[in-house]
C-alpha cells in the first residue's frame, strides 16, 4: 500500500541528527557495538529507548498480519547514520510495534527511556526534533495498514463498531476484516476455527484470540496501557481524559506533580469524536477531535503523566485522606488530590428498540468511521445543539441529504451563529423544526425512522441512519454521594457552594472552597462535569488547567498540616 503520509513527511519523520546534537545525546547515552542480524527491538518487548545509528544500518521491519501468516516481516525503514529508532510507544513504555535489526554491523547509541525522557522534557530542540518524528511515525505505522492485530467482525455488530472504536481512537494499529464482504474472510474464520456467529473476534499480538473481547481485555492484551502504579499516592489523580483531564494532565505534570489519568474508553472525551473543530484557539482550518487529543497525549506523556484507558472509576472514597477510586473490575488508585473530569454523555431519546439498533444504524457520534458506514445514503441529525450542527454539516459534505430533527421553535438558543448560517446556506440539509423521533424499526440494522411534527401525524422514511446529538447527562454516579450535586446532577464548585450545604457536607476548613473545589478539599472539577459549564472544548481546557494552581496550594495546605486526614471533610 502506497504510504502516502511518509512520502509527504519524510524529512520530519526521520530527521538526521547534526554533530552538534550527536554529540550533545553522545553524553547521555550508551555506545554499543552491533553485529549484522542483531535484534535491537523485539515486537511486543517494552521498548529499551532509543538506538542512535552511529555506523553500519539498522532495519524496521513490519510484522505480517494474522492474515497472512505465510509472509515474513516487511522493510518500513532503513536507518543509517544520523538515524534513530523509537514512535510514541517509546515514550509511552508500551510494546514495540515493530521490530528492530541490525543489518550492517556497526555501532549505535542507546538512549534509555529515563534519559529520554528528561531530553524531551528539558532539551527544546531535540524534544521537538523527538516528539514530531515520534508522532509521524505512530501515525505512518496505522496508515500503513501494518499490524498483527486483526479485527474479524462485521459492520452490522454493534459490538464490532465498538471494538473498532477503541482500536482506533486509542491509536492502534489493526487488520480490519469483514467477515460479510471480505473475500479472504471465510478461510480465516476456519484457519482460527471460529463461526461467523463469534465475531467480533481479535485476533492479538502472539496469536491470542479473543471473542466479543470487553475493552479491558483488548488493552491488556495489546499492552496499551502503562503498568499499574502499585500501591503508591499520587499528588493528582484524574477521572476521565476528555479536553478538561488532559489539560489538566499536561500542566500537573509539566510542573513536577505525580499524575495518574485514567479513563473509561480512550483520550478525548466527546471532542475525540468530532470530526471537526473549528473554534478551537489556534487552529484556523480546524483540526479533528482524534488528531487534538493525540497531541495532547503526546504532550502529557512527554512530562511523564500515565494514562490507563478502558479502566471505569466506579467508586470515589472520600472518608479517609489520601483519597482512593476503585476502578470496576481493576485496582484501587491511591492521590491525595482528585480531579473529577469525567465529563457528560448524550442523552437517549425515548424511543422504542434505540439501543438494539446502537452500531446498527444509531449511532452517538459522526467521524469519519461513521460517515464511512453510511455510503452516500440520506441520514437523520437529532438535536439542535452544536454537535447536531457540526455532524449535519459534516455529512451533508458528502452530497447525501441530511435531515435535521429538533423539538423547538428554531437553532438560534441552542447553536452557535456560524453553524445556523452553514446549515441554512447548505441546500441538502433540511432542517424539521417542532419535530421528534419516533420510530425506529428494522430487523438486523435500522432499516426505517418515524418522525412527527408537532400536531402532526408520525410518517415513516425508508433510511438507516440516525445521529443522535441530544443533550448531556453528567458521568457522576461514581462519586457515590462524596460531593455535592446539582439538581441535574453536575459537581458544585467554588463560590457555587452555600454555607448550608457546606455545613451539610460537613466542610471543616477555615476557608472556602476554590474556584473549582468540590465540597470535598483536595477533590477538583473542571469540563462538562462541573454544574454552570460552559460546554466547549476551551472551557474544559482552561478550567483543567487552573485547578492545577489550587491542587499546589491544596498539596501545600495539607503538608502544612502535618499530613492530617483530619482537614478532610469528615
Ligand atoms: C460530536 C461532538 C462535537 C463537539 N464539537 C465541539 C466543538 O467543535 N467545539 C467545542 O468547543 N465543543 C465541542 N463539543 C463539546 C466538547 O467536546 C465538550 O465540551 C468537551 O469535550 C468537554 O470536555 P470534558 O473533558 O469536560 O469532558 P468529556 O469530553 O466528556 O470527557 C470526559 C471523559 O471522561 C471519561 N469518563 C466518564 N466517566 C468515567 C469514569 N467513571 N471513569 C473513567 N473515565 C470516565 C469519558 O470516557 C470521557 O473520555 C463537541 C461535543 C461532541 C459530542
């Protein structure tokens, strides 16, 4: 497959050293001499660091696909002097997705993990040098359709969209294969000895094969995440890796803390699911939810923050100080400060048979992966919120007709200005205002929807695609009553938080909450999940990055103190 993206970036992907950085990196790293045939880096190994090619050559070489088997690896790249290995998962300390040989004997210079660490974090040039060639290359790795990972599934399962979902969005590399419409199907459902009634099945790294995997599994399987923290306290702990949580991840680490985040599916919270956002500071052409939330990862791992995806937190334990979050089926994570960023989720219309058709037809977000799915066919927006706007707008892109459902009079309370003026100068969007959903029929997949104006009668339509973009419902249940909640169930803050509730949450500092303090000390909220939000992607930024100010003067407070649990809420 033509790799289209290398030929474009090849310079920034594999940039050669200068003398002077040589020998700036010759200082801190280790020189060892290689023999013709050598592994340096074994797929699936945690990566040692980075080898520097001071003589000879080295090859990385991508592994067959689980499909074809019969294949020996394949030459990405051929590194000569100058030259240096590693991609993101260098930084990250998760499995190779390469492997690494020594073709002509010589000598390299190895930069362990540590030392890499400290010259992307201090070492301007070089960290920038670093990081672009390490993201290009991440990026190269899954748009050159090379992995041992394989997907078997089938585009009518739901359970297959999800799978797919969280490969992708967690940037890794698979094979997908449809067992419905791939001719090379068939044959490796026998070769695995699996029915087409298992998929979706994953075929993993070494041949492991798992059916209808849960999330959890998939990443523990690929290595995805760092290893468990053990039993130590974190100054900050993050519930949730949406725009708030990684914000806040990038300055709590960037500034010395010990940073755990965790979230339930993958970084990027809704915004990781936007296909285009246009009012984001400082992108004029707009940048996908994956590709911001990508660099934002990149750059709170790079101060050392550690992310654990597919782990849920299920339960926040604030009676005892350090704080402790049971992760559902997974370890209990020790911080003595919290923040909850776990964000909101669109609600479920109330329509019969929605959730047997999720992944069949309805679906909650309109990235390109879903786009995909729909063909040129006519779809159906409901909502009349932002995110309708933007995924009406997206997919009338592709010259298919959109509908648009919203229950009110018109767009203009509920969208921003330059979306209602796309959607009226795009003739292929029709917008039905005083309008609902109220029918969804089909067998396997969505085959047909019934809407209703109001005063109207219902009328059905013969389409098989329905976006719902329809209001948020906070992620809070897992707070199990520590802090206290709106009416509609967001995390008070700060100057939101009466004295009657405050005595009620028995807060017994001589202070008051921060800004963006729970009626808990030490337990912050920022982005969606906190109750008076301004739900855009900024605000979420900038409110994770200011409650790290107040987690300093928190972790000061508490040291100040002795260390006390007794200035914890009782
Ligand atoms: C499709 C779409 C397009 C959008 N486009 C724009 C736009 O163009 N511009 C704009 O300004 N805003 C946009 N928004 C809104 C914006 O994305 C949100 O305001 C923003 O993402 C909120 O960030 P957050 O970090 O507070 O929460 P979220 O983005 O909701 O992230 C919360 C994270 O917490 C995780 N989580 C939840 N519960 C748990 C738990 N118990 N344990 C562990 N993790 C948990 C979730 O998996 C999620 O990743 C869009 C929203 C959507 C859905």
């Amino acid at each position: 497959m033509a790799n289209n993206l290398l030929e474009q970036r090849r310079a920034q992907m594999f940039p050669k050293l200068t003398s002077a950085q040589l020998a700036r990196l010759e200082r801190q790293g280790t020189r060892m001499q290689t023999r013709a045939g050598e592994i340096l880096v074994e797929l699936g190994d945690s990566p040692r660091g980075v080898f520097i090619v001071a003589a000879g050559s080295i090859e990385v070489l991508a592994p067959p696909t689980a499909a074809q088997a019969a294949s020996g690896y394949e030459l990405l790249y051929l590194l000569s002097p100058g030259d240096f290995t590693g991609e993101m998962g260098t930084l990250r300390g998760t499995p190779a997705l390469v492997r690494v040989r020594v073709r002509e004997a010589g000598a390299v210079l190895l930069i362990d993990a540590e030392q890499l660490r400290r010259i992307v974090q201090n070492d301007a040039e070089l960290s920038e040098l670093f990081m672009r060639a390490f993201i290009l290359r991440r990026m190269g790795v899954i748009e050159s359709g090379h992995s041992e990972v394989l997907l078997l599934g089938s585009d009518h399962s739901a359970d297959t969209l999800r799978l797919r979902e969280f490969l992708t969005r967690n940037a890794r590399p698979y094979v997908n294969i449809d067992v419905e419409h791939d001719a090379d199907a068939q044959a490796l459902l026998e070769r695995f000895h699996v029915q087409s009634e298992d998929v979706p099945v994953v075929i993993c790294r070494g041949g492991e094969l798992l059916k209808n995997p849960s999330n959890a599994v998939v990443a523990e399987c690929l290595g995805i995440n760092a290893p468990p923290a053990d039993d130590r306290v974190h100054d900050l702990l993050i519930i949730g890796a949406g725009p708030a949580g990684l914000a806040a991840a990038v300055y709590a680490a960037s500034e010395g803390l010990d940073v755990r985040i965790v979230d339930t599916f993958a970084p990027g919270g809704q915004a990781g699911t936007s296909s285009r956002i246009e009012n984001y500071l400082g992108f004029p052409t707009g940048i996908s939810g994956a590709a911001l939330a990508g660099r934002a990862l990149s750059q709170a791992q790079k101060f050392g923050a550690q992310l654990s995806v597919a782990w849920q937190a299920a339960r926040l334990k604030c009676d005892h100080w350090p704080y402790s979050v049971d992760m559902a089926d997974g370890p209990s994570i020790r911080s003595n400060a919290i923040l909850i960023a776990s964000g909101a989720q669109y609600r479920m219309p109330d329509v019969a048979n929605l959730s047997r058709f999720l992944g069949r037809g309805v679906y909650y977000a309109a990235t390109h992966l879903e786009a995909t799915l729909c063909a040129a066919e006519d779809v159906v927006v409901v909502g009349g919120g932002n995110s309708a706007g933007q995924a009406a707008v997206f997919l009338a892109g592709s010259r298919r007709h959109v509908h648009m459902l919203v229950r009110s009079d018109g767009l203009a309370e509920s969208m921003s200005q330059y979306l209602i003026r796309r959607i009226q100068d795009t003739p292929n969007i029709t917008l039905h205002t005083r309008t609902q959903l109220t029918a969804l029929e089909g067998s396997d997949r969505l085959e047909r929807v019934s809407w209703m104006p109001r005063n109207g009668e219902p009328v059905a339509h013969d389409l098989r695609h329905v976006f719902l973009m329809t209001g948020a419902q906070p992620h809070t249940r897992w707070l199990q009553g520590c802090v206290v909640l709106d009416d509609h169930g967001f995390v008070k803050t700060g100057p939101d938080l009466g004295k009657e509730q405050l005595a009620d949450a028995h807060w017994n500092l001589p202070r008051l909450p921060y800004l963006l303090e729970s009626s808990v000390p030490g337990v912050f909220a920022a982005g969606d999940v906190r109750a008076g939000s301004v739900k855009r992607i900024a605000s979420a930024v900038g409110e994770g990055s200011i409650c790290v100010q107040f987690v300093h003067r928190v972790l000061r407070e508490f040291a100040e103190a002795g260390n006390q649990p007794t200035i914890v809420a009782a």
